[in-house]
C-alpha cells in the first residue's frame, strides 16, 4: 500500500511546495514507495524564488499547483506534516489514523530584503526543508 503525505501551510506558495518538490525527488531517488501533495489555508499561487531555488538543487516543481485543502481527503492520507503556525491552528481535524507533525519554519516570503537577501533566505528555508523531509521520509516511509 502506498503512503501519503500532505504538507499545509498558509499560502501553499513556498513552504509546503518546497516539502512537496523535496519528497517527490526523495521518493523516487530512494526508491521508496509514497506519494507527496501540498495544500494550503489560503492558496496564495506558486511563488517564482521557491521554484528557482528548487530548480538549484535539481528539483522542478513549476508544474505544481497551489490548491486548497479542501481539494482533497484527507482520510485518504497516512500523514500530515503542517509547516507554519498559522496551518497548524486552522489545519482541518484529521481522522485518528493520520499522524500528524508540526514543522514551525519561517516564511520566506515573508523577508523583506535586496532580492539577494530574499534569495538567500529561500535557499536558507529550501535547504532546512530538504534535510527535515529526509528525515521524515527515514522514519516513515
């Protein structure tokens, strides 16, 4: 049976999308048998610096889209992961099977800066993303 994780957070722009890009690449190179989605409170659209700093490390999400959650069912999943606080107040109840975590991660977004210090704190956020999402992937999948 394959696994699925969802990862929410406010926008479904940044966070969420770079979780999704990482899982997606780390499924396949490790040859592990799951599924990643993302999904937002208040889907705000893909943001364009969360596509070229995953695009650095050799990862396309360009063809993702910024959907709601309510798109999915979430009792189809096996896991939720949300990754700001904002998603974990207002993440929808999960049925008891789901297993739920918290990643509390800055916004990059949210930077006000040059737009090499907005780079910088994407990369900051795409790094620090990948290594917890191996780490999940490690212990769940």
């Amino acid at each position: 049976m394959v696994k699925k994780v969802i990862f929410i957070c406010t926008g479904n722009s940044c966070r969420s999308q770079m979780a999704e890009g990482w899982a997606r690449s780390l499924f396949s190179s490790l040859k592990k048998d799951g599924r990643a989605y993302s999904a937002g409170i208040s889907p705000a659209g893909l943001n364009p610096l969360s596509v070229k700093v995953m695009s650095e490390v050799g990862i396309d999400i360009s063809a993702q889209s910024s959907d709601p959650i309510s798109k999915f069912d979430l009792t189809t999943f096996n896991f939720c992961v949300t990754v700001c606080s904002d998603a974990d107040k207002h993440c929808p109840i999960l049925s008891p099977q789901i297993k739920k975590t918290h990643w509390p991660l800055e916004d990059p977004a949210a930077f006000d800066g040059s737009l090499d210090e907005r780079y910088s704190m994407f990369r900051r956020s795409r790094d620090e993303i990948g290594i917890l999402v191996e780490r999940f992937i490690d212990s769940f999948f």
